[in-house]
C-alpha cells in the first residue's frame, strides 16, 4: 500500500526544512500543502493570527485539542517562553506518530507533550496525570462537535482560570455553530470573531478568541 498524506508531508518537512528551525517547518507544510496537496492543517493566513493570539496571551500551560500533523503544534511551541509547556491531543495513532517526527524535526519536542487518545477521556485525567493546575490557552482544532463538550469540560474539570483564552479554528468552515452560540452567549465568556479563510484557499474561515471570565 502507498503513502498516506501526512507521511508525505513529513517527506516534504524532511527534504524541505532544516533540522531545528521551526519556521522552515512551517513554510515546507505550508509551501507542500498550497502546491501539492491540500491538508487540514490550520495554515498560514489563520496561522498569523494565530501566533499574535499566543504571543499576547505568552501561556505557561498550553493545551492543543487536534494535533493532526503537528503543523499549529510547531506554531505554537515555537512562540513559547523558555519552561512553558504545550499539551496536544491526538486521537488518530498514525496522525500522532507523524506529528511526533514533525515536532522533533523543529526541534521542540522538549516543549510539547502529545497525547494519544480522545478528549474527553484524557482531559479529566490531566490535572493529575501532568500535574497541571490551568491551562492559559487552549488551540481547539478537533472533530468540530467535541468543542462544546470539552469546553464544558475544561470548565468543569478546573482547568480553566480568570483571563484563559480559548481559540477555535474554523468556526466557519466546516463550521461550529453550537460552539459558536455557546461562546457568545455565556455571561462567562468574552467572544470576538477573526475574519480569515480556509487554509490554502479563498473560502471564508475565521478563528473565535472567547476569554473564560471566571
Ligand atoms: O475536521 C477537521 N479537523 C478535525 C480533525 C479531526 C480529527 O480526525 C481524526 C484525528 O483525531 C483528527 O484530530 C478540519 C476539517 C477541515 N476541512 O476543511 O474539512 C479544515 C480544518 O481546519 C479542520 O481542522
Ligand atoms: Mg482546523
């Protein structure tokens, strides 16, 4: 049987990008996935604003629902300060094991620690497990009918703080319209939408910041 997608993708980081330099990372994904083949990742015009979310909020505890290939990962990790630490969710072991050799490849695997499993078992389990007490960002980028439930769960578990910030990929496309309504309409959240499209496209796609307000 052939290659699937994310093992060419890692091809590409592998011929493409230099060892420990997460931005050459970033650009191989990005230049395969605009020129070659399309993939899920969250790309580089959502990925912008996706990095001055992360440099404004500069979490100590990052938390990543979707890892997939490991591309926002690398965003991520690569804006954290020195002892910060990113946690990523995979559910799918072949997708995990990709962004596990992608993660490496940039060099950050001593920032990031992935996951396996399914949300909503691996996130009640994170306070004691990792020791963690809140997460101050949380990247959600997986199956779009689980960011309802996790977040409610994030909150029900205490992983939330006054000021955490929740950022949702792709609220428009493929659309996340509970998420969406919930965020909005909670006193216990303060929502703004960012305008953007589809990765490697002209399809309208945006990001919501909610910050959790305790
Ligand atoms: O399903 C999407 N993401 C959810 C990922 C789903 C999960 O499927 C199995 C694995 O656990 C992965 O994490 C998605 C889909 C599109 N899309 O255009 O179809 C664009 C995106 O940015 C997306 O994040
Ligand atoms: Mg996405």
């Amino acid at each position: 049987t052939g290659s699937s997608r994310p093992q060419r993708m890692l091809k590409a980081v592998q011929k493409n990008a230099t060892k420990g330099d997460p931005q050459s990372v970033i650009s191989a994904i990005d230049h395969y996935c605009r020129h070659k083949e399309w993939a899920m990742n969250v790309g580089d015009d959502k990925g912008l604003i996706l990095d001055s979310v992360l440099t404004e909020v500069n979490p100590s505890t990052a938390l990543e629902l979707g890892t997939y290939c490991g591309y926002s990962t690398v965003r991520i990790a690569r804006l954290l300060s020195p002892g910060s630490k990113l946690f990523t969710v995979e559910f799918n072991p072949a997708f995990a094991e990709v962004a596990r050799q992608i993660i490496a490849y940039a060099g950050l695997q001593d920032k990031v620690t992935l996951v396996e499993g399914s949300s909503g078992d691996l996130i009640p389990k994170m306070k004691e497990q990792f020791g963690i007490k809140y997460f101050d960002f949380v990247f959600l980028d997986h199956w779009k009918d689980r960011y309802v439930p996790d977040t409610k769960l994030l909150e029900d578990c205490g992983l939330l703080k006054k000021g955490s910030v929740l950022l949702a990929d792709n609220v428009i496309c493929p659309g996340a319209p509970e998420y969406l309504k919930y965020v909005r309409n909670s006193p216990r959240y303060e929502s703004r939408y960012y305008k953007s499209n589809l990765e490697y496209t002209k399809v309208e796609d945006g990001l919501e910041k909610s910050v959790f307000l305790g």
